[in-house]
C-alpha cells in the first residue's frame, strides 16, 4: 500500500489541470451456483478532456476484504468469504506512456454491503461407499429463509425429485450435472444452481491380480511389474522393500545395503480414471534373497552430451602385485540415459579393482566421449583404485566420462603400433586405445588402432601434442608433436610395446632419443608388503636397483639382469622412500611411499 501512495504522489505531480477523471462504480449482489457471496462491479467512470493518443486507462479495485485487482472498465465480478459491510476504492489513472506521467487521476469510494440473497441456495453431496454411482445431494439456503421448496434435475432423463437431501443411482460412471431449482413462494423468489461431480465407472476387478518378477545383481534389483491393466483404469503401484524403503513406480531398481532375505510387498491398484478413486486393489508379498558382493556406480555424461539411451562396455581389472599383470576380470554391456548410467559387478573375491568404460553409440567425430577409468583418469595408473572387501556393498565408484574437443585444422598425426621386432618379425597390436592430449594433459581425441595396429588423428588446429598409447600394465613414453605452420602433416608417429620392460616407447626418428633418460615403473606406490619395479633397460643390460631412505641409508640393493623384480617390504618403517635403476651410462631415481 506504501509503494501504491508514492507511485500516486508522483502522478499527481504530473497532474494536469486540463485534464478531469471522474472514477465511479456500482456494486450488486450477483450469486451463481455455489458461490453465494458473488458481488457483481460495474465501471461507471468518465473522464474529460482529450488525452495523448499515446496514453492508456488502468482501474484499480480493493475490495475491502484485503483482496484488491486491475478491473475493466465493464462488468467485473468479486467473490467475499462472509457476509458483512466493505469499504470499496477505485482508482482510475490515464497514464501517458511516452512520458510515464498521469494525465488523469481519480479515487472513488463506496460501501459495498454483502449478504446472502432470500432463495440462494449452495448444494452439497455425498457418493455411497457400497455404490459408486448413487448420490446424496443437500441444499443449503444460508439466508433462513422459510417456506423453501427444492426440486432436483438430475440430468439423465430420470424424473425428478423434491424435498432435501434427496438421493439418485445413476447407470454408470462419469461427469453428472445436477440442476437444483429453490423457490420460495411466499418471497416471491427462486434460484438456480448448476452442481456438477464426478462418478467412478463400475469396474469388473476379477482381472486384477497382483504380481511381479525381478533380477538380482549384487545389490541392486530391478523389478518388473506384470500385474495386468484395464483400459478403462489408470494403473497405481506400491512396493515395500522389505528393508523400510519403498516406491510408488511401476517397475523401479532398488539397492539393498546388506545382504539377507526380504520380504517385497506389491499393492496393485486400479483408479477410476476420472476420480482418481480406488476401484480395484490386489497384493503380492514374495521374498528375495541378497548375497552382495556388489562392485556398484554410474557412469557420467556431460549434461551437454546429446548422446540418447547411450550404451557402455564397463570392465573390472585387477592387478596383481606379484606378477605386475593388469587383468579384465569381468566385463558388461549397460544402457542407460543420457545422465547417469548404473553398472554392477557381483561375484568378485576381496581385493583392489579399476574400473573402465568406453562409450560404444557415440559420435564417430568431432566432440565425444574417450574410454575412462574411474573416478576420471584416461589412463590406468592414475586410475582411482577401488577396495573391496567380499560379501560387501562397494557403491558410488562413479565413471565421469572425459571428452574429446577436436577442432577443424590442416594437422595430421598417425602412425602405428606395435609389439616390436621379434625374431625378424613385427606384429601388429590391434585394439590399443591412442589418446591425443594437448600441454595441460588434457584429453583432445581418442583413436583404436586397427587390424594393422594403425591409427589417426585429423584436422587438428596448430598446437603441440602428446600421442599416449593406453595400456593396462605397461608404462607408456608419449611422442610429442607441434604442429605448426608449413609442418602439418605426420604419418610415422609408431610406437612398439615391450614385454620384457612393460613398456610402450615412441620409436620415430626424431621423436625419441637413443640416450634418453632410464624409464621405469613401481607398482603399487603406495606399497604396505611388497613392490615391484620395472624398466626399460634392454634384457642383455645389467642394472642396479637400490632402496634408501630419507636419510640416505641403504636398505636393499640387487644387481640383474634384464628382468623385473619384487622387494619386500614387510619389514620396513613406514615413511619415504627412493628407489634408483642405474645402468653403465643411465641412472634414475624415484620416491615411494610405505604405508
């Protein structure tokens, strides 16, 4: 009301004296059907003068009931919660719009008397329990009116009936207007109400019978309901889990927290499809046993990936610390949406897992999805290792998915790769996945090599790159490309895979460097019991392999020759550690953490 008198005393500033608002109005008691307090608002204001073509008229009504609304300048109607005197105001206001300013402005007040009519009549009703299609109806005539006749219509060409309440069995089902006439003769008065309700439809229940069938993994459960439906009904589930939850969809998935044996509860309902009200219900209790053992998440799709009922292989690898082998254990083919898409394993002994997932529907180019390893790394060694303990429940090992950004460009990278020279041969490697990373280590494009063991990237924008062929247990050395202006194309990058160093390495000329740097790997770091450690010095190459701590104290040291090899560490403080492979000409040094 505050901001309505500032906004009034500003137009009134603007007020012209040439110009004349004359606000009025008229009110009547104007009752319809149910709504017996109807007040009826007819517009009676003028103005003189002539006003800008450019203005307009607003009228603003309060009702006095705390209720106020922009009216026409017509007929408007009003509906009061009780009787009694209001205190009515109009203001009228012919507002320039090229200046904003009032050209006019008038309030008129009157008092607006509420009271129920001699013969208005409400109705109310009610439907038997034991039968739905037969009704009790009661006029109500609030003014205490005496001497009231009522007569009922009931709208199916039945005779009417007098008197109230008064009682009706329709045939069937569905929308019903009833016409109620109250008179008075004495008065000299009558009244009309329209009443209109809804009734259910009769419906043959012995074809409802409650049931449902399900599918265990691990965990999770998916239900289906196969309760049969009705044409005429809309179809209503309830289910209880057994374990406190429960669910009102028709079909839902549910995951258990512990293993044991459940009770489910399906209450099948079919509701009239016009009241909604129950018409035939049916229950199945049955009981289903959880074993757990669940190795549980979902793979994540960026909200902006169009990708629709996106398909996934998901694999479940294992490394084994004694033999340094990565290993796919398990793998499943899920489809889900385009948000989320849960996988499972169930069945696995206590252990440390990855896990893994490759979009299998998505685009063939351009922005896409690359294979990723939970929670989010492309490659397995900074993969989020995952701790599972058998007959457990290990959920929320989600796989955010990592995209690709390729943009048009004249740069060309291929190449191939492959398991190396062996005996005068070279074998191909088909199936590596190549990742192309830009200077931050971030994803750009992915490619799986063919039947040749070959891949490419194309139309790449000028930028340096990392090629990185991505392989369970092997330690990989990316090839570095700039692709610049007048060197755009480079159809040699290949990389050869060594058994005996677990290693992949860019074998190029002019991508690697005969004298470069001694590469090798510790698995796993952290360690508690032991560790492995392998490099990349040929099998004919003695090395060294020495373990101090941050003191410099050597607590291991072993000389061999060509072969991968395993230190205790049981007996060790836990703390920091630096482990150094050395050669002749080569010495590299790295840290290692006891837990």
């Amino acid at each position: 009301m505050r901001k309505l008198s500032l906004l009034l005393l500003t137009l009134l500033f603007a007020y012209s004296s040439n110009a004349q608002c004359s606000a009025g109005f008229s009110t009547a008691m104007a009752p319809t059907n149910n709504s017996l307090l109807h007040v009826s608002f007819t517009n009676t204001s003028t103005h003189t003068g002539t006003p800008p073509a450019s203005s307009y008229t607003t009228y603003h009504m309060f009702w006095g009931d705390g209720n106020n609304n922009y009216v026409g300048s017509g007929t408007s109607y009003h509906d009061y919660a009780a009787t009694g005197t209001y205190t009515g105001m109009l203001i009228m206001m012919i507002i320039d719009s090229n200046t904003s300013s009032s050209w006019c402005i008038d309030t008129a007040y009157n008092t607006i008397t509420v009271a129920n009519t001699p013969c208005g009549t409400s109705v109310s009703s009610s439907v038997s329990t034991s039968n739905p299609q037969q009704v009790t109806v009661t006029a109500n005539t609030p003014a205490g009116s005496t001497g009231m006749t009522y007569s009922w219509n009931w709208g199916d060409g039945s005779p009417t009936s007098t008197g109230s309440p008064a009682t009706h069995t329709y045939s069937g089902g569905g929308y019903k207007i009833i016409t109620l006439t109250a008179t008075n003769t004495s008065s000299s008065c009558s009244y009309t109400n329209t009443y209109t309700l809804t009734l259910a439809t009769p419906i043959n229940c012995t074809g409802l019978t409650a049931d449902f069938t399900s599918s265990i993994n691990g965990f999770g459960v998916s239900f289906f309901n196969t309760s049969p439906t009705s044409s005429s009904t809309i179809n209503s589930s309830s289910w209880s889990f057994g374990d406190s939850y429960g669910s009102t969809t028709y079909s839902p998935t549910h995951f258990y927290s512990a293993s044991g044996t459940y009770n489910v509860v399906l209450v099948n309902t079919w509701l009239d499809s016009l009241t909604m009200q129950p018409q035939c219900i049916d229950t199945v209790v049955k009981q289903i046993t959880i074993l757990g053992d669940e190795i549980s998440g979902n793979i994540m799709l960026d909200t902006t990936d169009t990708t629709a009922a996106p398909q996934f292989k998901v694999w479940l690898i294992t490394f084994d610390s004694a033999t340094n082998i990565l290993a796919a254990v398990d793998s499943m083919i899920v489809t889900g949406s385009s948000s989320s898409t849960p996988y499972s394993f169930s069945g696995h002994p206590t252990g440390t897992y990855r896990t893994k997932a490759k979009l299998l529907n998505g685009p063939t180019s351009g922005t896409g999805a690359i294979p990723t390893y939970h929670t989010s790394s492309l490659m397995w060694n900074s993969a989020t290792l995952i701790a599972h303990t058998n007959g457990t429940a290990t959920t929320g090992q989600d796989i955010i998915m990592q995209y690709g950004t390729v943009t048009s460009g004249p740069g060309f990278i291929g190449g191939n790769v492959s398991a190396g020279a062996n005996k005068g041969t070279k074998d191909v490697l088909p199936g590596i996945t190549v990742l192309l990373l830009n200077n931050a280590g971030q994803p750009v494009a992915s490619s799986i090599t063919d039947a040749n063991g070959n891949y490419s990237f194309s139309n790449l924008p000028p930028a340096t790159y990392a090629v990185y062929p991505e392989l369970l247990g092997f330690t990989t050395t990316p090839a570095s490309i700039s692709v610049v202006s007048g060197s755009t194309s480079f159809s040699g990058i290949d990389f050869e895979r060594s058994m005996s160093k677990r290693s992949i390495t860019p074998v190029t000329t002019g991508i690697t460097d005969a004298n470069a740097p001694l590469n090798f790997a510790i698995y796993p770091n952290p360690a508690k019991d032991k560790v492995m450690v392998s490099w990349n010095v040929t099998g004919t190459e003695n090395a060294t392999v020495t373990m101090a701590d941050i003191t410099g104290k050597k607590v291991y040291q072993s000389s061999v020759n060509g072969t991968n090899i395993i230190i205790n560490t049981s007996s060790l403080q836990k703390g920091l550690y630096f482990i150094t492979v050395s050669t002749n000409d080569q010495k590299t040094t790295q840290k290692l953490l006891l837990q």
